[in-house]
C-alpha cells in the first residue's frame, strides 16, 4: 500500500527470533544465564521467607485477637469500664491481623511467577545429569553433547 510516505519494510518470524535469540545468547553467554538464574532463585527464596515470616505475624494476631475476645467474654458486663477496655483491646488486635492478612494479599499480589526454572528449560542449562549435559529426554545425549556417554 503506497500512501504516498516513506516506504517500510515490515519482516517477522521465527527465522529472524532465532537469529536474535542467538546473537543474545553469543553475546550474553551462559555463565551470565546461570547467574540470573541463581539470583532469581535466591530472590525466590528470599520472598518465600518473608511470607513465612508474614504467615507467623498473622497466627500471632489471630491468635492475639481470640485471647482478647475471650478476656471480652468473661468480663463482668455490669463493670462498663473494665468491658469497655477489654472491647477496645480487642478490636484492636482484629484490626492487627486484617493489617497482617493485607500485608500477606500485597505480597502475593506482588509476588512474580519464578522464570528462572523456565529460561534454565529453555536454554537447556538444567537440570543436567552428572556428566554436565543436559537431560532434557528430546533427543539422545549424543546429540547434545560432545563426549561419550556410558
């Protein structure tokens, strides 16, 4: 379609991904794969422990909160002072652990599907059998490596 503008040449496809995708990976090299990887696997793991940490904050609020409740359930009615403690006591402590189930909501929203498992997949760097090849069942070893296998 000519409109009268420069001309545009428009390409796509597999052919020119894979160029690409090898051009990137002869200049980024697997070491730098496998460095990325094990720093997404330790921010996952970092991110693990935080909700470990945030899971136990919440048993402790919720755990807070139904101790006040029950100090609320056997106060004496008739003594409004003491009940009206032990109610602010506990509705503050119900408020805690709503404050502790948004922190856990915003970290799982936040929260990314890991990619090292698979960009390692998918640049076949793991997982490799105990000769440093990887396993990946699609083809012979022989195929994708250049030693002998047993």
């Amino acid at each position: 379609m000519d409109n009268g503008g420069p001309h545009c040449i428009g390409f796509g496809g597999l052919r020119v991904d894979d160029a690409i995708e090898e051009a990137l990976l002869g200049v980024v090299g697997p070491g730098t794969i496998t460095a990325a990887t094990a720093a997404a696997r330790e921010a996952g793991e970092r991110r693990d422990q935080v909700r470990e940490a945030l899971s136990r904050d919440l048993e402790a609020a919720r755990y807070a909160a139904d101790r006040a409740f029950r100090q609320y359930d056997v106060a004496d009615p008739a003594n409004r002072l003491v009940a009206g403690e032990l109610e602010a006591r506990w509705n503050r402590a119900l408020a805690h652990a709503v404050e502790v189930e948004g922190k856990i909501a915003t970290h799982d929203a936040a929260t990314h599907a890991p990619i090292a498992d698979s960009a390692s997949r998918r640049f076949g760097l793991e997982p490799q059998n105990g000769l440093g090849c990887a396993d990946d069942g699609c083809a012979p070893q022989e195929a994708h490596c250049a030693h002998p296998h047993p």
